[in-house]
C-alpha cells in the first residue's frame, strides 16, 4: 500500500480508540488492507505512535546494498585519468578491468567492489558532478527523421562503408585522420589507417588491411570526395582503380547522413578511443596505427557489431600467394627525356636488378608505379622491373611580377642581361 493509504488507516485506527462504532470491518473497506494488517499496524501505532507508525522500518538505516565510502573513493580515483568519458564506458572499462580482473582481486575485496547497474553509475556522476562528452539530440514529438531508415544489407560484405574522420585523438594538437571500414550488414569495424590528412593512401591501406583480413567485398559506399570520385567527369581515380581490380564496385551517398553506420562509428571512435588509448597505454600514432588494426577491431566487435540477417559472407577471399601490392599501387604514365624521367620536381633513372641504366629511348612513354605502403618508385617494361634512383632535382622557376609597363620594362632588360 502507498504512504497515503497507510496514513489514512492509522487515522482511523486512532480515531477507532474514541468511537468503538468504527469497526475493522470499515476500515478494511476503506483502505484496502486486511484485519491481519491492521492489527499489526495497529500494534505499530501503541509502540511508537502515530508517526513512527507512519514512517518506513528502514527509515534512516542505509541500505544493504548501498556504496561504502571506500568504494566511492576508489571510483573517483579510477576516474582521474578520464577526463571526458560517457557513463557507459566508464561502467565498461571498471568491469573489465577491475571486476573482471584477476590481478585486481584483492581490490575487489578490500574496498567491496561491485558491477552496479547503468542507472547506478547514472546516479554517481550526477550526484559527482561528472559530464558524459555523449548526448542525444532530443526529436520533437511525433515527428521523423530527417532521412528514412534504411534496412541494413543481409549478408556481410555486400556493402562496405567508408569514411574518413579528422580528431587530436592524443589530445596533444596533433590531428590525424582514421579513415575506416565499417560493414553495413553488421556495423562491424573491418580496417582502419591513421594518416596526416584524408588521403588516397590512406584509403587504400585501409583497403588493403580489409581484403586481407575479410576480402574483397561486393561493393564500396563513400561520399564524393575526390579520392573516390574525380572531378574530370568518368575519369578513374587512384583508388577507383584499386579497387576495380578487385571487382568491387563503388556507390556514392548524397550527403554524410546516408552514410549513417559508418558515421556513427566515427562518433563512437572519437568517444571511446581517446580514452582507451590512455587505458592500454599507447604511445603514438605509429603504434596506435598497428594496434588499432591488430587489436582494437576486434575489441569494438565484440562490442557493438551485430549478428547479420541472413548467414553467409558474400566477402570473396584472395588465392594463396596473392600479390597485394600489384594491386596497391599508384599507377601513373612518364615520358622518357635523355634517360630519364620525372616525378614532382624529381629526376629518376632506371636502374635493372643489376645496377644497370635503363634507357627506353627519347619520348618513350613508360608506366611507372609507387607502393603506398613503402612508397618504393618502379617502373615496369616487357614484363621486367626497373628501380627509380633519384639523379636529380628540377629547378623551381619563381614567378615575377610587372605591376605596370615602366615595371615590365625594368623586368625584361634585366632578362636580356
């Protein structure tokens, strides 16, 4: 019964005292309770009154199962190192690795440590006055979504989502761009690759990390960045190729909404990883690079992604032996000019697996391809293969300026010597 009905039977009870015509029989009409629980509350009224009779057995007592102080300390010393952490992965990182720990077992035990529930540690950073860096945008009531939902695809590697997304992920100033691979049947990360800026290299790391890891999927959606799409109309970009190799096919969304999965995977990366970097201690961009393909993909899979509507994979592995980097590699064309040919503002000979000169001939145009992962400069004729060595650097001309005629003929006479 509420607090309300009980008060209003220890009213009749008292008033029963001074007028027997009130019987049990009326008060159990009246609120419901029965002649057993009215006779120990009435019991409960001669003891303590009618107000003690009123309040809770357990008012004032703290509750069994109640957070001692140790324990409460020992979460705000666990909570030190993260800054800026949600509830969730707060409540995950303190199960994994102090609950779940066998090397923290004595910890467990000194300071009564327990996996309390979501709405608990809900509570502790109200009542801590923490902030969770994740909000979510409130709708307004009874209305849509800006983009319908869009059913995933059924089977895993029919589509594949990429994208690539800028963050200081060591807080330090130093931004760098994960560009990921995420699968739209089960949202699972299958690559991903830091670089500098968004860029077709690190793009096709990521690809090549996928294919080896899943294999090649049936098709690739991303948004109209130039490295996917080229501006020159059909042309075929670096990647396009790449992956036109493989057969994989590419699909460009309208807007980074339609990309939804892949998205919200970047959400959860930025809000999650900068504190498992701090969690599993790594040190820079290098080691977060192998590690997050290596370890942190899976982890985030065991996590977040889901089973597939239908089984099977439609993932198409290479062969035994496959040569990844035939596949990899910028293709570009070169015209050969004494010897030699150029690349930026480089000059390169090329050089047989003997160390001799190469020498295709005056105007010959060769095919010359670039590892994006060594970035080792090749070019290959006749079914040979031929090392660039750098022999020289072209001279940058800079430009002049003539701001009028009396300036253009200063300029001019000065050319003539």
């Amino acid at each position: 019964m509420d607090k309300r009905t009980k008060e209003r039977a220890i009213e009749l009870l008292v008033a029963k005292r001074s007028d027997p015509s009130i019987s049990y029989a009326d008060i159990e009409r009246k609120t419901g309770y029965s002649r057993r629980q009215l006779m120990r509350l009435s019991k409960r009224v001669e003891q303590l009154g009618p107000e003690g009779a009123a309040a809770h057995g357990n008012a004032g007592r703290r509750p069994a199962t109640a957070a001692t102080d140790d324990e409460i300390r020992y979460l705000r010393k666990f909570k030190e190192p993260y800054r800026s952490i949600t509830i969730a992965q707060f409540r995950d990182i303190f199960i994994e690795d102090v609950i779940e720990n066998p090397d923290r077992r004595d910890d467990v035990e000194r300071y009564g440590l327990v996996a309390r529930s979501r709405s608990w540690f809900r509570e502790l950073f109200r009542r801590e006055g923490w902030r969770s860096p994740a909000q979510r945008p409130e709708r307004a009531r009874g209305g849509r979504a800006a983009h319908p939902i869009r059913e995933p695809m059924p089977r895993r590697g029919m589509l594949v989502q990429v994208d690539g997304t800028p963050y200081d992920w060591f807080g330090n100033g130093d931004a760098r761009v994960l560009h990921i691979a995420v699968d739209d049947a089960t949202t699972e990360a299958l690559s991903g690759c830091f670089m500098p800026i968004e860029c077709m290299r690190g793009y096709a790391r990521m690809a090549e990390r996928m294919v080896r890891r899943s294999g090649a999927p049936e098709a690739v959606y991303s948004d109209r960045h130039s490295v996917f799409r080229s501006s020159k109309g059909g042309a075929a970009t670096q990647l396009s190729m790449m992956l036109s190799d493989l057969g994989v096919r590419m699909v460009f969304a309208g807007s980074p909404q339609a990309k939804g999965r892949v998205e919200r995977h970047n959400l959860t990366g930025q809000l999650r990883l900068v504190n498992d970097i701090i969690r599993f201690g790594i040190e820079d961009y290098d080691h977060l690079d192998s590690w997050f393909d290596e370890f942190y993909v899976d982890y985030l899979n065991r996590k977040f992604s889901f089973p597939p509507a239908e089984p099977g994979s439609e993932f198409r592995r290479m062969p035994e032996g496959f040569d990844y980097s035939s596949v990899f590699r910028i293709r570009l064309t070169r015209i050969s000019r004494s010897g030699m040919i150029s690349y930026e503002m480089g000059l390169y000979r090329m050089v047989d697996g003997d160390g001799v000169v190469y020498d295709p001939g005056e105007g010959v145009r060769v095919n010359l391809f670039i590892d994006v992962w060594t970035e080792e400069m090749y070019v290959e004729r006749y079914g040979k293969r031929y090392a660039c060595v750098l022999c020289g650097v072209r001279e940058h001309r800079k430009s002049d300026l003539a701001g009028n005629q009396r300036g253009l003929q200063d300029l001019l006479r000065k050319m003539r010597g």
